[in-house]
DNA sequence: GAAAATATGTAGACCGATCTATTTAGGAGT
DNA sequence: ACTCCTAAATAGATCGGTCTACATATTTTC
C-alpha cells in the first residue's frame, strides 16, 4: 500500500472513530464518514472492502488499543494502584468534558447496540474489554482478588463514564474517585 | 381515550421498550415497532403526534418506572444494604441472562446514544438515572457518604451489567457481587 | 329510545430523504 | 507501465413522517 493510500485509509479510521464515539454505529453514517474524512465514498469500500461492519470494527480496535496506550502511560506515572486508577478517572474525565461531552468510551456504545446484532462486532467490544480488564489487573498484581477487583474497577470507570456523559457532569466521575479508596483498601 | 385506545397506546410502548432495551434508538425502527405491537402506522402517529422522539422518551420513563418499581420491592425484603444491592444485581443477571443477553439497562445505550444529539432525550435519560440514584440512597440513609456512595453503587450496577452484555456472560455481574461488601464496610 | 352528529381510533398507501453498497472509468503515485 | 487509488453516478432498501379514507364508539338531539 503506498503512502497516499495508508494516509487517507488512517483519515477514514480517524473520522469513524470519533463518529462512532460520540453516537454509536448508526450515528456514523457512511455520508459522515465521508464528510468528516474528505475520502470519496469509493476509497471507502477499496480499503474497507467488507463495508461498514469491518469499518466500525477495526475502528473500534483501534480506539482500544489508543485507550490501553493511555492506561499504559499512566500506570508508568503512578506509584500505586490507587493513584493509578484515579489517573485514568480523571484523564477521562477531562477528555470528556473537553469534548464537550461527546467523548465518552469508545466502545460502550456499540457494545450496547450490537451486542444481540452481529456478533463480529460484539466479539470486537468483547475483546477490547477484555484487553483492559488485563491492563488493569497488572497493576493490581499481588492481591488475592486481582481478577475481581479488576473487573470491578472497570465496570466502576465505564459506569461512572456512562452516567457522565448522561448527566453532561463530571460529577458522576468525582463521586466515584472519592469511593475508590475503599475498594482498594 | 377509550380501553381500546388505551390498549394499543400500552403495547405500542411495551413493543417500544423491548426494542430500545435490545438495541437502542436506532434499532426500535418505527416499522419495527409496528409490526411487534400489531398497531398500525396510523394509530402511531395518533397517540404520539410528536413522532420517534415522544415514543422513545416515553419509553425509557416507562422503563425507568418499571425498574425503579422493582428496586422498591427488593429493597422491602432486604435485611441489609448490602443485601439488597446483591439481590439488584442477581435481579438483573437473571434478566439478562433468560433474555437472551438482550435485556440490559433499558436506558443506557439511548442515553449513549443522544447524549449529543437528542436534548430532550438526554433529559429523560438523566432523570431516570437520577431516580435510581435516590432510590439507592434512601436504602443507605445514616451513613456519611450516601451520597457519594449511592451513585457509586449505580455506576458499579451499570459498568457490571455493560460489560455483562457486552461478553454476554454474568461473570462480570458476580464479580462485582463478590466486591461489594468492601464498599458497603 | 332511535337517529343523527361528533369524537376517537384504525388502516395502509405514499412521500422525500437517507442509508449501505456497487459499478465503472479514469487519474495519481511509484 | 502498471498498480494503487480516487471519483462520481447509481442501485435498491429502509428510514421517519404525512395523508386520506374508513371503522367504531360516544354523545346529542328530537
């Protein structure tokens, strides 16, 4: 693939990406894509030959793999777990409300949408969890319950985020910083 | 309006609910919608003049009612906090799981959805999520950090039964189970 | 209390817009 | 020169929404 190909396919990714965070699947509307991209429409389906679903997939991937990166740096900055995770809630936290309320998790909402509707897709959402449950649970190495407790800590930060992005507050989000400590006692 | 009226209004909304809880805003198509409730266009557009939009965010109240309905009797047989955030969550695995791995939190993957989009949605999605918060609350009356604690607690329930969804397995419900009493100490 | 008048609800054809996807032809990059 | 990639027209399905004709209750009138 030459330069110019692998640029323009990164743009359309870029472009879904942000479209499929901020509304789910059907909120990134091929003609979006396009618009947000500046790619025309046939250099859509030559680099995404499978249409949408591959589309809305790899972005999907893709975000995940950017959050693990964040979670990566992160965790390199912190000097416990605690301080780790409060990190990660308040990185996402101004995330979210720089972008005024747009940015939330980058999978959630696709999650929710396709999980009883195409499994390729579920199967990606499902993957992309599962990669972060174990980015967390390597932080959290040492402790009897490191599997519970990760997961925990997960569905405690998409939750949080969740009820963020929903109230446009972040207030969700400090409440449940504020509530860590017990957990991680 | 007469009982027949009443009638097809009730299973317009139910039919509504279902699909929404399914798969969101976008999966509740209104062809949809009529052919699960056998009500015809016609009689749609009659008792929601304003369209989609009425119809979802009746909806999703509707929903939010239900739920909150069920809080309230487990709430009643529950000896402790902690017990009855444990029946909450088997609750709501059970719900999910007999669905098929449909039937998550009826309003979050709207409240994903629009948070940008729909204002009026987001609103009813933010007062049903504000309803369950202070029905968590007033289970956990005396303590310092209710406040904190109650939308700790939600945040938890929806993350759990998100990523519950999202592997379609209950295992993220139990795991959170198992964690609970740190934070309810 | 029967007939007429009005309100309530049903039924489905139809509209323009938008959706994903396909096709075909030719320009750009190396 | 030859592949890589772009460009736009177009297909066919589906979307939410509107419209008119019809049926069924419910009330009014005499």
């Amino acid at each position: 693939m030459g330069q110019k190909g692998t640029a323009t396919r990164a743009r359309i990714l870029t472009a879904t990406q942000e479209l499929v965070e901020t509304g789910g699947y059907f909120s990134a509307g091929l003609n979006q894509v396009i618009a947000a991209s500046g790619a025309p429409r046939g250099s859509l389906y030559f680099h995404f030959p499978d249409g949408k679903d591959q589309l809305v997939g790899e972005s999907i991937r893709r975000a995940g793999q950017a959050m693990g990166d964040a979670f990566a740096d992160l965790a390199e900055s912190s000097a416990s777990a605690a301080e780790f995770v409060e990190g990660v809630l308040r990185h996402l936290a101004d995330r979210l409300e720089e972008s005024g309320w747009q940015k939330g998790c980058p999978v959630a909402t696709v999650a929710l949408e396709m999980a009883g509707a195409s499994d390729p897709l579920q199967q990606a959402c499902s993957e992309v969890y599962t990669s972060w449950a174990a980015a967390l649970r390597a932080r959290l190495e040492g402790r009897p319950d490191a599997d519970d407790l990760a997961v925990t800590i997960l569905a405690l930060i998409e939750g949080a985020l969740l009820l963020a992005k929903a109230h446009r507050s972040r207030e969700p989000l400090d409440r449940v910083t504020g509530q860590l400590r017990a957990l991680l006692r």
